[in-house]
C-alpha cells in the first residue's frame, strides 16, 4: 500500500540451524505455489528453479499443470520481474508528472489513476485489475525503494506476492468504503500489502526468527509484525488525513496469516 513497509532483514535465531534450513522449512512443508526453498536473496544465485511437485501419478488440473509451470520459472527470474515491473511503472509515474508540469498535459496521469490506483471509482467503473496493477504502483522515491528492498531481501512466492497484493487492495477498499466513509474515494497503491503479507506468513511458521529492523534493532518476528499490525489497525481509524493506507496494510497481514491457517489445517 502507499507507504513502505520497515525495513528488515531474517537473521538466524537458532544457532543449531541455518537460515536457509528455516526457510527451506517454512516454505516446504506443504506446496502451494511458487514457494522458492528459501526466501533471502543469496539463494537466488544457488541455480535451480522453483518446487517441484512429485510422488503423484493421478492427473493433473490445468491449475496444477499451470502452477507446475511457474515453479519450474528460476528464482532470480521471478525476483526481477516483479522488480522491473515496478520500477518500470514508477518511471511511468514520474513520466506522466513531468508532462503534467511541463505541457499541463495530464493524459498520462489519468491512465496511472485509472489503471495503477485502487478505489472505488475504478471497481465500480469494472476496473477490477487494479486490485492487482495497484500492487505494482509507486509514485513516491523513497516509497519505492523501501518496498523493493524487502522483495529483494525476502524472495517471495509468486503466487503469494499476487495473492496477498489482491487481499490487501480488497480489504481497503471495502473498509474505505464500508467503515471509514469519510474517505469512500480513496486511492491506494503500493506494494506494501503484499509484503506485509509475506512477513506475517513467515513469522506465524517462524515465530521465533529475529528480525532486523531498519537493518539495526533485533527483534522477534512475532513482536514485529504484531507491532505493525496493531499500530496500522489502530491508525486505519484514528490518522485519516495521512497519506499511509493502513487499512491495506492491515489486510495484507492478515492475507498472510489466513494462508499460514490455510496450509497448517491442510485445505
């Protein structure tokens, strides 16, 4: 959502295991989708692709025969593409401000608004991809910066980055709507949701994990992100002229949690 997530890095926070071992753990107890085996960015450069998916000799849904397909997709591969989409939007963005300012053209800024921005007007207007091209939206540098540094620290799953994007725009947009209807036209993008999302799951699977916050403060994962969790839910009702979405923010981590619940009752 509009503003960045803390920046962290996953430290180990047992010394008889490895980092790597944790996270291979994590996101290899049940498949779901395109889980790499470890989440931090070194791996990426270790070779191979995603899961793979084996033992099982009945046959395959075309979700499954899809689902394998991206899996086979290498890491790295995963992790630049949703890192030059959102650069690639964001020059986009500073693009269409600049014709703006130069020529009073806002052509392009009501193509950013209209496809890269969630809200009410777009959904109602049947722009239901912006639930998801949202997630990929910045305008702001240090907005962008901060979320794709915790992408490139924290090498999501593809399906879980989208999934959870989609979650968080959906949860602000029914609560601006719904609940706080002081501001029933917001607009929201960013990436941030969907990270948030990734860090809760990891934190419900790894409670203990240590965290770095803004790269400094240690800390455990649970007490981070149930930090952020009730500063953002707090904040959705009581900071309603900032420009941070904390309501996407909140339904980012429980998209999270809700997948965490998801594959620990095994349906």
């Amino acid at each position: 959502m509009h503003a960045p997530p803390p920046s962290t890095l996953l430290t180990n926070a047992r010394p008889s295991a490895s980092l790597t071992s944790l996270l291979r753990t994590t996101f290899h107890s049940r498949p779901f989708s395109t889980s790499s085996p470890t989440l931090v960015r070194p791996t990426y450069y270790q070779g191979g692709g995603g899961q793979r998916y084996g033992g099982s000799r009945r046959p395959q849904s075309p979700w499954e025969s899809w689902r394998q397909r991206l899996d086979a997709v290498p890491n790295a591969y995963v992790l630049w593409t949703l890192l030059g989409v959102n650069i690639a939007v964001f020059f986009t963005w500073q693009y269409g401000t600049s014709v703006w300012q130069t020529f009073r053209d806002p052509s392009w800024l009501v193509f950013l608004n209209k496809n890269f921005t969630v809200s009410w007007a777009n959904i109602s207007s049947g722009r239901f991809w912006t639930l998801l091209t949202s997630c990929f939206s910045h305008e702001g540098t240090g907005h962008i910066v901060m979320n794709m540094l915790s992408l490139y620290f924290i090498a999501p799953a593809m399906l879980a980055f989208l999934g959870n994007g989609i979650a968080a725009s959906a949860f602000s947009l029914a609560f601006h709507h719904f609940i706080d209807r002081s501001r029933m036209n917001y607009t929201s993008h960013g990436a941030s949701g969907a990270v948030y999302g990734i860090l809760s799951y990891f934190a419900a699977r790894n409670p203990q994990a240590t965290f770095l916050l803004f790269f400094v403060i240690p800390a455990p994962a649970w007490a981070i992100v149930s930090g952020i969790f009730f500063w953002d839910l707090y904040s959705s009702f009581n900071s309603r002229r900032g420009r941070t979405d904390s309501a996407g923010h909140v339904g980012g981590i429980t998209a999270g949690l809700l997948w965490f619940f998801r594959r620990r009752l095994g349906f």
